[in-house]
C-alpha cells in the first residue's frame, strides 16, 4: 500500500500564542499511530517550529526578518519534534526527524537520497517527521510555505493520499468568516471551475499560506495522481474517518497517470533558470508528437542559464512545457534557428537536440 502524507497547519499545531496544542496533536498521534499499527505508511509533514520558538523565547508576535524566523525555527524546532516523538513513542511507534529544505529536492541526486531515505524509514515501520529546515533555508531557496513542502513529499515518497489538517473543515465557496452563505465544497475534480471562487490567502498568527496554498498544493499534488483531502485537524475523529475512506472536509480528485519519477521531479521540484520560446511546428511537435526540442524550432532564448539547467519552453504566452536544456543560454542563442548541419559547422560538437524529449515534461 502506497503512503499516507498528512500535513499539520500552525494553527492545528500551536495556539495564536504560539502554545503547543497538547490535546490536538495527542489525538493525532493516536490516529496515526494506529493507522501504523494496521500496516499504513505514515509520513507526518508539520508546520509551528517557529511558533513553538516564538513561545519558549517569549517574543510578542510572530518576527519577520529572516534571521530572526530562523532564529525562533532554531529554538522551537527541537521541542515541536520531542512532542511528536514522546506522544507516537507512547502508543508504541518508533518516529525519525527529517529536515528538508528546496535545495534539497531541486537537485536531482539529493532528491533521490530523500526518497531513499524517506522509503526505508517506512520500510522499517519508522513514522518521519518531516519539516523544513528553516535555520539554513532563504527566501530564495525555500518552499515558502509547508503545504507545497507535503506536495513536494507526497510526489517525493509516491503516496496514495496526502491530508491537509487546518483549522476549518475545508474548502467553501467563500470565506465563512465573512460570507454567511458560505458552503463547504465537498468534491473538486476541475480546478479551472475554483478560480471564480474567492479563496483565501489570510492565515492564522504562526500561518504563513492560507487556504489558497492549500488549494495549490492540492493541484501539485492530484496533478501526479495523489488524491487530496483538505479538511479539519481540530475536530476530534475526523482523520480517523478520511484514513477509513469515508468522507471529510474537501476531496480533490487524482487526476491521470503518474509520469515518471524523474519528470515529477522535473515537473515539480527543479527550478527554472530561463525561457525558450518556439514557433508552431515546434510547438505541435511538443504537445502532440513526443519528439525532442530542436534548435531550428527555436525563436527566442531569454535568460541566463546553464546546460543541465531547466527552462520554461512557450509559444507566445502559452507555457507548453519544462525541459532540461543541453546548451548553455548563450550557445543556444548562437545556434537558434538553425538546422543541424549548420549548428554543426559553427560547434562541431553541438549535441542535436536542444532538449531531449526524455528531459521534457508537458504542463
């Protein structure tokens, strides 16, 4: 059976005061502990490190500057992680720490030694708590929020299911706070039909992505053929009934097949360096004949990028697909356009394709 992701919002986790949610997280455990008991795979993704640390220093609000969240992640961190440790060990399951950062899946080797990792603590009954290492990560390089993190380790891990636990029993069709017509959305199988919903981006004191992260992470996540669900980590029995099948908060349908691991991490995790755009054929041949990109179809290099860097190819405004590129951006400008013997008169040892259609994904 493939592996249950669940993730835990700040405001599961700890209180707008930044106090550890006892009595939540050990119902939590209890269900996840059981559910490992049973045969699941369990993976923990929890976010309120730096709530927990924003506490124990007793700062009066959660800080801003970078140095200082990393600061109150390095403090709290160790705590928020006893906590899970002490009340999983309690009902007889072993846990393991797992500190993430975007570095981390954006290259491909340390991608892979993650997932083996991640594969082997489940293989030997171990719970992972995963978190991102906030202390070394930057603005630049992190996830930016931990429900992309449980997208990126349910894709990472190949789970069947990943579980978004907030303080609301799901999506609604606006925000109940404000709207009092507001209904739960029970099932989502189009994406397109959420964007004339109003989604929220506000977050409780510790949170930092909101309801629209969710959805997002939701979409990463259907998208490679994981099925979601976004629903409530307050209410006593509510995970228990989503790991039992039965309906809860808001279910996002998996969508398709899954590619290959290799191009979800190209899909999901390597970041792009530039741009190429391409005319029609070129575009067509992409979408519809599975061939690989070649210089003659080439319009425009935008960017400064490296081989082995991955690239966004569009036509016009249109996104087609993300491909790794065997030129730097300056030789592809330098060959853009041309046929292969004329490539091969200018760099005489010019690979033919610009990006080969095993290093290209469509999205």
């Amino acid at each position: 059976m493939a592996p249950t992701v669940i993730k835990l919002g700040s405001a599961v986790v700890a209180t707008d005061e930044g106090e550890l949610r006892a009595d939540v997280l050990a119902r939590i455990c209890a269900t996840v502990a059981a559910a490992r008991a049973g045969g699941g795979e369990i993976v923990i993704v929890t976010s309120g490190a730096i709530a927990s640390g924003t506490r124990t220093l007793g700062l009066p609000a959660r800080p801003t500057a970078i140095e200082e969240l990393q600061a109150a992640s390095a403090v709290g961190q160790g705590r928020l992680y006893r906590t899970y440790d002490e009340l999983l060990a309690g009902h007889g399951a072993l846990t393991a720490q797992v500190l993430l950062t975007f570095s981390d899946v954006s290259q491909r080797e340390s991608y892979l030694n993650a997932r083996q990792t991640l594969g082997k603590l489940l293989e030997w009954g171990v719970v992972p708590v995963v978190n991102e290492n906030d202390t070394t990560a930057t603005d630049e390089i992190s996830f930016g929020d931990n429900d992309f993190l449980a997208a990126q380790v349910a894709i990472l891990v190949g789970a069947a299911r990943l579980i978004i636990l907030t303080n609301c029993d799901g999506l609604y069709t606006a925000d109940p706070r404000s709207d009092p017509t507001a209904t739960l959305v029970e099932r989502v199988d189009d994406f397109a039909a959420l964007d004339a919903r109003e989604i929220t981006q506000s977050t409780s004191a510790h949170g930092s992505g909101g309801m629209r992260s969710k959805v997002v992470a939701a979409d990463m996540a259907t998208a490679a053929g994981i099925e979601t669900v976004i629903c409530s980590g307050a209410r006593d029995g509510v995970l228990a009934s989503v790991l039992s099948g039965r309906p809860e908060g808001t279910l996002f349908a998996a969508r398709g097949g899954r590619y290959s691991s290799f191009k979800l991490w190209l899909r999901y995790s390597k970041p792009t360096r530039g741009t190429i755009a391409v005319d029609a054929g070129a575009a067509r041949a992409l979408r519809e004949g599975g061939t690989s990109l070649l210089p003659v179809g080439i319009l425009e290099v935008r960017g400064d990028f490296g081989q082995g860097d991955a690239v966004d190819i569009v036509h016009g405004p249109a996104l087609i697909g993300k491909g790794i590129s065997n030129y730097a951006a300056d030789e592809l400008r330098a060959v853009a356009g041309r046929k292969t013997r004329a490539i091969r008169e200018l760099l005489p040892h010019a690979i033919e394709e610009a990006v080969h259609r095993d290093y290209f994904v469509l999205t």
